[in-house]
C-alpha cells in the first residue's frame, strides 16, 4: 500500500474537521488535490528523479496530524536563543504549521507588504490566492497534492509593486509535539514588479527524540525587474524528516538569489524547480551541505529555460562526514525557445570519511544551439598538498583541515547577499565542522568575530 | 529483393591509404558524391526462416545450428525471463513501439556445409564484403587484418586463422566456437552480461544467431588486428550477434567492429551482446566504427542499434580501452561498460557520436570500481546535426572496498542547428572517502569564427564543417589503429552532409 | 625527551646522518649527511633530479615521501619523530618551490592560524587582532608585499614572483632558526630575485641558519654562502666553499656526473 493512502484514508474521515481548521479558499481546493492522488504515488528509489532518496519511505511512518490545531506550546527564546545575532530582521514563526507574528513585525511591516498567515490572507485577500496559490507548483505532482490535501494554514509573504525592503523578513519554522507528527507547510512568496526583498527561513525542531516529518510546499512568484534573496537554513535534529519542493517562476529580469544550507537534519529531500518565462531573468541557485551521523541530504534541481537571453548558475558543495550520504541531482533544461542561454552549474563533495556516501548526477538537457552551458562534478578529499603546506607553517592537522572544509564552502557563502548571515553561515560551518553541534539554539555566545 | 544499387558507389572500394590526408579535397568531393555508400543489397540465396517469436522458434534456430543441449537451455531461460521484462524507458529516446513477432530471428546465406576454403564461399558474398573493403580473400593478407566476416544471421568466413592457431589463438565464429571449444564457450558465456542483465540482453541472449569468438592465450600478443565486420543483408530480418573475447594472463588483442546495413524503408532490429575477459595483467583494445543505415532526411528506416557491451577486468593490472565512432543507427541504446575487478586495472572509453537529421543516439559507458587503485578515463564528444538528438549517459561508481580510484571524464558536446538536442546524463556514485572522481562537460555550438576563417581561405563551409569537427573529435580518432581512422574520418563528413545551412 | 646525540660543544642546529628516502618504493635519497651550525649559509646545489627538492620536503615532514634510514637531529630534538607542524614549530621554514594553492582561505586567517599554534605550542596567549595587523604590516616591508596580495586567497592567483614573496613574507613572520629555500630563485626576474634576497638577507642573523637549494649560479651571488654542497643521484658528493659554485657555473654538471 502506497503511504499516501493513510493520508487519503485520513482526510477522508476528518475532512471536516480539517476544513474547520482552515479557510474556505483553501478548502476548495482539496477535492482536485484527492483526484490527483488517486492512484498517485511518492517519489521512490525506482523512479529515473529519486534513485537515491524514497520519499515513499520518509511518509511511511504512522505521523500524527494536529487536525483539531490543538494549540501546542512551545519555549521560542530556549529553541533559538541566539539566531542571527547581528541581524535585525521582522520575524513570524510557524510552530507545526501555527503562523504566529512577532510584535516587531506586527509594528513595522511597510505599507501594503504582507507576512501573515495565508489561512487568514485567504480570507482578507482572496484575490492574491486565488492568482498564485497553488498556480505555480504542477497540481499533478504528488507530494504538491498531498500537501494541498493537508495544509490548513501557511505562511504569505506578498510584497506590492516597487516596495523594496529595507529589514529582512525571517520566518522561523519550528517543530513541536509531546508524539510524532507531520505537518504540512506552505509558503506562498510573492514580488510584484520592481518589488525586493530578502527572505531567511530556518527550520529548527524542539525536541531532538520526537520524530518529526515536514511537507513543505514553497510557491515563489517574482514580477518584472524584482529581485528576492532567500535564504534557507535547515538545523533539525537526525528524527527529522523533510520532503521540501520550491516551485519558482521568474519574469523578465527577475534575480533570485538562492541559497540553502543544511547544517544538521536527519533525512531531507529539496527539489528546486525554477521556471525561467521571463527574457533577461537571472537566476542563482546554491547550497551546501554538511553531512554527519546517518543525514541524508538530497537536493534535486531543475532549472527549465523557457525564453531567450537569461542566466543561470548553480553551485553545490557538499561535506559527506560519519556515514552520512548525499544526492545532487542537478537539471539544467534549454528548450528550443531559449537561445541566448547561459548556464552553469557545478557540484564539487568531499567525502571525509571512509563511510560516507556521495551520488552526483549532473544533467544538461539542450535543445538549441545558442547557448553557452556547463556542468563539473568532482567527488574526492581535501587537498593533501594544502594540507601539507599549511603543516609546515605550524598549523595543526586537524585545525588546517577545518580551515579547509571552510574554504571549500567559502564560495558558496560568498554569494548569501546579507552580510551578517554570512558570518553567521561560516561561523556554523566552522562549528560543525569542529565536531561541535551547529544549531543555532546550543551556541551560548555570539562569535568573536 | 529490393536493388538499390548505385552503381558508381559500388564499383568505388573505400581507400584506406594514408595519402588522402594531403588532398582534403579529394575526401570532399568523395564524401559529398556519396551518401550512405553502403546502401547496396547483395543478391545473395538466403535462408530465412518465418517471422516470429516463440520456444519453437527459438529451438528451431538452435536446431539449424546443431547446438548442445546446455546451449538451448540457456536460451529458453533467457526467452523466459525476457517474456517478464519491460522495454526500458529512462533513456532519452523516442522508440516507437516494435512488433518482435514481426521480425525474422534467422537468415543465413545458403550454403550446403560450410565453407572449407575460398573456392566453398558464395561469389556473390565474397563481392559483397570485397564492396565494403573487407579483405576476405587470403590474398588480403597483405593487409594484415585477420577478418570474420558476419552476414545477416551467420558468420560467412574467417581469415588467417591458420596462421593464428600457430600462436594458439583462437579467431572463430561463434558457432563454430560451440562446436570446436564447447568447454571454454560454457566457461565464459554469458559471465558478463548475465542473459537477464537487460531487456534486449535477454533478447539477444535468446536468439543469438553467430558472431565472433576469439581466445588469447598466456602470454600472447596477437600479432595482427582482429575484425569482425558484421552485415545486415535479408529484409525483415534482426541481428543478434555475440562477441566473446577472452585475454588470458599477460596477452594484447586489438579488436575491430565495423557495421553497415542497405538502405531500406522499415526499421531494422540489431540487438547484440559482446562480452570480453581480460585476465592478468593482460590488455584488450576494442574499436568500433558503427555505421549502420541511419534512416533517410525524413527519418524514416534505419537500424535500431540496442547494444550490450561490457568487459570485466577480472585479472590485477588488466586493461579495456573502448573506442568507439558512432555515425549510423536510427536510434542508438548503447554503453560500452567495464567493470574493474582487478587491482590496479585501468579502463579507457573513446568515443565520437554523431548524429544528424532524425538520428537519436543515447550513448556512454559505465566504469565500476571494485578494485582498489584501479583507474578509468571517459572522453566523450558528442555531435548533433538536423533534428536530431543526441545523449551522454554514464555511471561512475567506486564501491566501498575499492579504495584509491580514479576517474576522470571529460564529456563535450557540439550544436550544430538550432533545433537539434544535446544532453548530458552522468551519474556518479562514489562510496569511499580515498577515491577522486572529476566530471567535466561543456555544450558549445560550432564557431562561427573559425567557419569565417575557413571560407576566407577559400573553404566552403560545409567543408569548414566536416573540418573542424574532425579536429574536435581528434582525440578520439586518435586512439583508433590506423586501418579505422581514415574511414572514420570521411564518415564523419558523411553524416553531417548537408547539416549547416 | 631524550636526546642521544645532543652534541652540543659542537653547537650543531642541524645534523643529517646518512638520511635515506624514498618515495612509492624508489629510493631517492641515498645517504645524506649534512651539518649546519647556527649562522651558517649553506648552499645545495645539483642536477635536476638529484634529490635536491625531496630533500627539503623529507626535512619539513612531508607525508608523500618515507624515511627508509639514517637520522637527522635538529637542534637536540629528533626532527623525524615530529609532525610536520611541530617542526615548523621548533624553527624550520621551508620556502616551497612550488607553493600551492589554497583557494578559500584568505592569507590573513592563514597567517594568523599558523602564528597562534605557534605561540600555543610555546605556552603564549594568542595574539590581538590589532598586534597581529600590525605584525603583518611590519613584515610585508621586508619583501615590498603588497596589501592587496595579503587580502587574498593564499597563493591563488599570485605570479611566480609575488608566490616567491608570499613564501619569504612568511618567514619573516615566523622567525624560523633554519630556512631551507628550495630553488626561490626559479622563474624570478631579476627585479624579483633582489627583492627576494634582499628579504632573505635582513632576516639573517648569527643564530638563524639558511640552507638554499638552486640550481645556478645567479642566486648565490645574493645570499653568500659559506658551503657549498653538490647532490647528486641522493647523495652529497662534493663540498666546499663559494669557489665551487663558480667552479660549476664554468663547467656545468656533465663534470660531476662524469666524475661520479
């Protein structure tokens, strides 16, 4: 049996309960999203896309859903005590999938800017749902209608034509349950023309024993000439699992600038699908991953250019420590109405330990001739030659090899566009790899730097 | 039987003389006079047996050839298992449906025994293969090729064999391989693709007609190029040849395959197998220059090339280096692999695809590491032309005990027209922490710039072209012997006639 | 620590005992001996491929190579039983041929790490951030380093000679007792080779020790040294004082070859 079928089977018999819990906007759109599940399944280790991460399997599991939104509360200021230190941000924080505002946010948000709960911005604002939600990502993908199935809020981040922020918004995501739980996230991003903004989303859980399972459909629009920096943070424990899919579509001379970091999960499948419609649209899309205990971290991306004249790139580097193992599955797709492309993309791991794992499929799919596209892939070790010389300076093995895994992501880093994060992000990856625990709620102090 | 014969094209032998080079314009004129060259049909009294696929048939075939019972047992087990297999389908071809009981699984040239010298063999067949330059006459000797020549359904004749069983080589078709060394056809067949490897695998494994069997003994180096050249004659008809090729301790062999197949306007099913052993630190180098009929401007017949090949480097500091030029074909499933076993052991894989107007090609290779320090390079150029669509595919894998490996691939690919596809499809799988492994591809279209240049010179640009994709897939062309190179090169030319407008 | 062969009425920094190599199972040093005392300026001179580098790396630790005999003892401790970091430590700097690369980590933090261990082996508090650009700043004089060249990546993108700078720079900061420069003057105009030098000469003194390993002439005539030392096919062969470089800048080294 197909694990979907006990999310089927559930919503079957709660549905109106469900239904009470949300918006009628929403509620509407479950009876399609049953329809594409009949006879539907998860992404498995046979299909061609996830050969090496089974969705299937993370969805498996008997998760609990909080239907009734029994309210679970949960200690912020313990779970994330010191976050972005140097960064003043206007926070909303999702608890499960419970969208609660801070006040900063409440107080500051610019005129006409939206980051609110989408139950709530389905009901004040249906024209904005009605447009995008749910229109961006394929109503025919699995994990999409499940997630359409089972969410019964999420988050809005809507920023009206030419309004540039000026604070970054952060959305903090965080699990919390006295028993296993699955819940289903939204995100909904959208820039109007000419509109910035910098978005940073971490995902962190409570309670490293619980098990925890996040659906999480992230749907991004972004007008004429808008330019969004978002920045995903992933510190769960290893009983975390997370099947994320951000669906992108960018117009003419739209910038995304894309980052994702996973710094402790347990297993976490992202797929990126960026839809390039608009001429002159750039996008960059990077991550990193470190890799320890028995993480699985797979990232799957396809980057689909579907007109002329636009520029892509993306860079991934992964750390595979402990018996850890990492998938990159990197598309890129040239259609015959794109020429003038240019795209690149490269992936470049470090396997630290003699069990850990690494599965790189670079792919180029293209179509015409006007193009200009790379890919390079290497799986291998810290150079030994660097190694050496920084030895025979003085500096410790061990201290040279984390300056080492540093300098691997340091590119990576180089192109998060928030200063402070970035110090943040290296100060992390020095910590993790320094065999210290990297969440963010366990480092007592700021750094020193 | 159809007779497109072009008489200009038939009475002309390919010329393997080095001294073309000098005349460029000779090569030219040459390859834009012809097409496909070897689209000719030979009058030949074949023996074809009705269409269809059944345990019957596949008796019948084992039947006509005289096989043990060991023999027929491996093919209905692997009709069996092929009966619950699926076409495979996460290649990026469009394959349109085929009606296996629609083909012939066996056609023969007539013949009352086999033939026992020269005077035996069918003139006409002996024209046949003298047409597509293949030395089967012992006075080819001076050309220092030992030859088996396969047509349709059997292997016709073998040269020099004499002279390599001197050395206690063996250069035999495979039928006669089952006949004279059944010990030794048992021993190694079927070891490196398994008859329910693949979908077409156990195809092949089922009706295998003949093919080529060659045995290098310790120590030997064979002292000439062994070729098998193999020829799709009768229409409605497949070709599922296999190929064994075993190198003991401490042998070299180097092993040509050349294909053609006439011209004609149904799709034709080629489904072969090679498998190769390399033991001890021995070395086999095998070449291949594919040019089966690759269908016309419309796309319509050609050859549907479904090919399994793969050696196992079983012996420490063994070597398989696969070079291949793939020109012809409508469709191409094809991926050369080497499985490195042996400590130390060393694969190479060379290849140039090109495919133009309606040509799909879904092509690679796949090197895995289960011995320590064993090393493997992978060069692919990648060409497509017209409408066509032409893919890289290829896995990388270390295993966990193989410590220390190496791989490195370079993967390019060249645009020719707006409307053509090149793809790109590695895997790479590395699972230990002492092996480095480096990918590299770059998709480009042909320079604008250096055609500029060419037609300054005076050189038209569809001579431009063949130029310079000639130097782009030189380091490929390179690795074939000298025999290959120069028809590679003019086939090369061939293909992309006509594909810069 | 026990030190066997502490030798010191004769005040030996440096004493290489029949030092054998080897590197993947070839044998490449064959019997070395060489004793440098503090001040001393040794040159090692010799064909390509006589062992000149892999000595210099076998001194500094390399892991590539393995010590197949022989000993070498570095101002009363057994240099071979340290890590190459230790070594480093106790005061041997080796000015590398080829400098590698190290995109990603800035030469700043290099510094810095590389500084810190250093006082942390000796039992001292690391640095201040202002002592320490201050420092940096100080002895990128020596070599006329520029700023710029400080505020990158450790060797990536730097010419031959800003490499060469890049090496004597670190010296400077390290205040090593003996400097092995392994061939510092290939692909060195002459406008670099003096400010090489130059650097190399401030940073002499009567306790440090220099051993420098070229190939001609041309360097010697810069840094002077008081022996002159030809290695060929791993062994030292002939030693002797300036005069022999000169003597094999007129006679190349076919005569050596011949002799042995």
């Amino acid at each position: 049996m197909s694990s979907l079928q006990q999310y089927i089977d559930l919503y079957r018999d709660n549905h109106e309960a469900l239904d009470r819990g949300s918006a009628p906007l929403l509620n509407a759109m479950r009876p399609a999203a049953l329809k594409a599940l009949e006879g539907a399944r998860l992404p498995d280790t046979c299909d061609e896309r996830s050969q090496y991460t089974s969705v299937e399997q993370m969805f498996a599991p008997d998760y609990g859903v909080n239907i009734a939104r029994v309210n679970i509360p949960v200690d912020i200021a313990a779970t994330f005590a010191c976050n972005l230190p140097n960064l003043s941000t206007l926070m909303g924080i999702v608890v499960n999938d419970f969208f609660t505002p801070t006040s900063t946010l409440v107080n500051r948000l610019p005129q006409g800017v939206i980051f609110d709960s989408l139950r709530k911005v389905a009901t004040e604002h249906p024209d904005i749902i009605e447009k995008y939600l749910n229109k961006i990502a394929p109503q025919t993908d699995s994990g999409v209608a499940l997630n359409t199935l089972m969410m019964q809020d999420g988050v809005v981040i809507y920023v009206p034509q030419h309004v540039e922020l000026a604070k970054p918004l952060q959305l903090v995501n965080i699990f919390s349950s006295p028993t296993p739980l699955m819940a289903a996230r939204r995100l909904l991003i959208i820039l109007e023309d000419g509109a910035k903004a910098d978005v940073v989303v971490c995902d962190h859980t409570q309670d490293d024993a619980q098990q925890y399972l996040a659906s999480q459909v992230t749907e991004i629009s972004l007008g004429r000439d808008a330019s969004l920096g978002l920045y995903t943070l992933e510190e769960a424990s290893l009983r975390t699992s997370r099947y994320a899919q951000t669906y992108v579509k960018q117009h003419d001379n739209s910038r995304l600038n894309h980052h994702y970091a996973a710094l402790a999960t347990g297993v976490t499948r992202n797929e990126f699908t960026v839809d390039l419609i608009g001429e002159h649209a750039e996008s960059l899309l990077t991550g990193m991953a470190i890799g320890m205990d028995r993480e699985h971290i797979d990232c799957n991306t396809a980057i689909n250019h579907r007109v002329a004249r636009c520029h892509s790139n993306q860079v991934f580097r992964y750390v595979m420590g402990g018996t850890s193992e990492g998938v990159f599955d990197g598309g890129i797709v040239v259609t015959p109405e794109a020429p003038y492309t240019v795209a690149y993309q490269s992936n470049r791991n470090v396997l630290a330990t003699a069990e850990a794992r690494m599965h790189s499929k670079p792919r180029l799919e293209i179509y015409n001739d006007e193009v200009k596209c790379s890919h390079g892939a290497t799986i291998g070790q810290l150079n030994e030659e660097a190694l050496f010389y920084m030895r025979s300076r003085g500096i410790p093995a061990a201290e040279a090899r984390v300056m080492l895994m540093q300098a691997f992501m340091a590119d990576v880093i180089d192109t998060v566009g928030l200063e402070s994060l970035r110090d943040r992000l290296r100060h992390l990856v020095e910590m993790r790899f320094s065999g210290q625990a990297a969440t963010c709620r366990r480092c007592s102090e700021p750094t020193d730097n | 039987m159809d007779k497109e014969l072009d008489k200009e094209n038939l009475d002309e032998k390919p010329d393997t003389s080095q001294n073309k080079a000098e005349h460029p314009d000779d090569i030219i004129h040459e390859v834009t006079g012809s097409e496909y060259k070897y689209g000719f049909t030979s009058d030949i009294d074949t023996d074809i047996i009705p269409v269809g696929l059944s345990e019957d048939v596949i008796r019948l075939i084992s039947a006509k050839k005289e096989e043990p019972e060991w023999l027929l047992e491996f093919r209905l087990k692997a009709y069996r298992k092929w009966l619950t297999m699926k076409m495979p389908t996460w290649a990026h071809l469009d394959i349109p449906p085929i009606d296996y009981q629609a083909i012939s699984y066996f056609a023969a040239p007539k013949k009352k025994d086999g033939p026992k010298s020269m005077d035996d063999v069918d003139p006409e067949l002996i024209k046949t293969f003298d047409k597509l330059g293949i030395p089967l006459e012992e006075r080819a000797a001076l050309t220092g090729m030992a030859v088996d020549a396969v047509m349709d359904s059997v292997s016709v004749k073998t040269t020099h064999r004499e002279k390599l069983a001197e050395l206690g080589i063996i250069f035999c078709s495979f039928s006669e391989a089952v006949r004279d060394y059944p010990d030794l056809v048992k021993k190694y067949l079927g070891t490196v693709v398994p008859p329910t490897d693949n979908y077409f695998a156990a195809l092949n494994s089922a009706v295998f007609s003949d093919g080529s069997f060659v045995y290098i003994p310790k120590g030997v180096r064979c002292p000439m190029e062994l070729s098998t050249y193999f020829r799709i004659n009768a229409a409605g008809t497949g070709q599922f040849e296999r190929t064994l090729i075993v190198a003991d301790d401490d042998s070299y062999v180097s092993y040509l395959e050349g294909c053609t197949a006439p011209m004609r306007d149904e799709n034709q099913l080629h489904a072969a197998i090679v498998e190769i052993i390399i033991e001890h630190r021995a070395e086999v180098k095998y070449s291949t220059v594919q040019n089966w009929w690759a269908g016309d401007k419309e796309g319509k017949g050609g050859i549907y090339n479904f090919v399994t090949k793969r050696g196992l480097c079983r012996g420490d500091h063994s070597k398989l280096s696969w070079t291949q030029v793939e020109t012809g074909s409508a469709i191409t499933w094809k991926y050369p692999s080497t499985i490195l076993k042996g400590e130390s052991s060393v694969s190479e894989f060379y290849s140039v695809a090109v495919t133009n107007n309606y040509q799909q090609a879904d092509t690679g290779t796949k090197m895995i590491h289960l011995g320590k320090n064993s090393r493997s390079t992978i060069v692919s150029k990648g060409i497509s032309a017209g409408h066509s669509q032409n893919s890289y595919r290829g896995l990388v894998k270390v295993a966990p005990k193989a410590t220390g490996c190496r791989n490195y691939t370079q993967c390019d690919s060249l645009l020719l027209s707006s409307i053509c596809g090149a793809h790109t499809f590695p895997y790479i799988d590395v699972l230990n922490d002492s092996s480095v492994v480096e990918h590299e591809a770059t998709t480009s279209k042909i320079s604008e710039d250096q055609i500029f240049y060419c037609n300054q010179r005076g050189i038209s640009t569809e001579d431009a072209v063949a130029l310079i994709v000639n130097g782009y897939a030189k380091e490929v062309m390179n690795k074939l012997p000298m025999e290959f190179a120069v028809e590679a090169q003019k086939l090369l030319a061939v293909t992309l006639e006509g594909s810069v407008g | 620590m026990e030190y066997t062969d502490n030798d010191m009425s004769d005040n030996l920094l440096l004493d290489v005992k029949d030092l054998h190599a080897s590197i993947e199972g070839k044998e490449i040093l064959k019997g070395i001996n060489l004793q440098v005392r503090p001040g001393e300026v040794h040159a090692i001179m010799g064909p390509n491929g006589s062992g000149k580098s892999t000595l210099s790396e076998v001194l500094a630790g390399d892991p590539a190579f393995t010590v197949t005999g022989g000993e070498v003892d570095f101002h009363g401790m057994d240099l071979l039983s340290l890590s190459p970091e230790d070594r480093s430590h106790e005061g041997l700097f080796l000015s590398f041929q080829y400098p590698v690369e190290i995109p990603g980590v800035s030469m700043v933090n290099f510094m810095r790490a590389a500084l810190n261990a250093k006082r942390k082996y000796f039992g001292e508090d690391p640095m201040s951030a202002g002592d320490f650009l201050k420092l940096m700043r100080q002895k990128r004089a020596i070599v006329e380093l520029d700023n710029k060249l400080a505020s990158r990546s450790v060797n990536e993108g730097f010419s031959g000679g800003e490499k060469k700078r890049n090496e004597i720079f670190q010296m400077a900061v390290l205040e090593p007792r003996l400097s092995i420069l392994d061939e510092t003057d290939s692909g060195l105009d002459i406008d670099a080779l003096r400010i090489v030098a130059g650097g190399v000469n401030k940073l002499r003194s009567d306790d440090n020790s220099t051993i420098v390993i070229t190939h001609y002439q041309r360097l010697l005539d810069y840094i002077k040294p008081d022996f002159v030392h030809i290695l060929y096919n791993g062994r030292i062969v002939m030693t002797g004082g300036p005069e022999l470089a000169l003597e094999l800048e007129e006679r190349g080294y076919d005569w050596i070859k011949e002799a042995n």
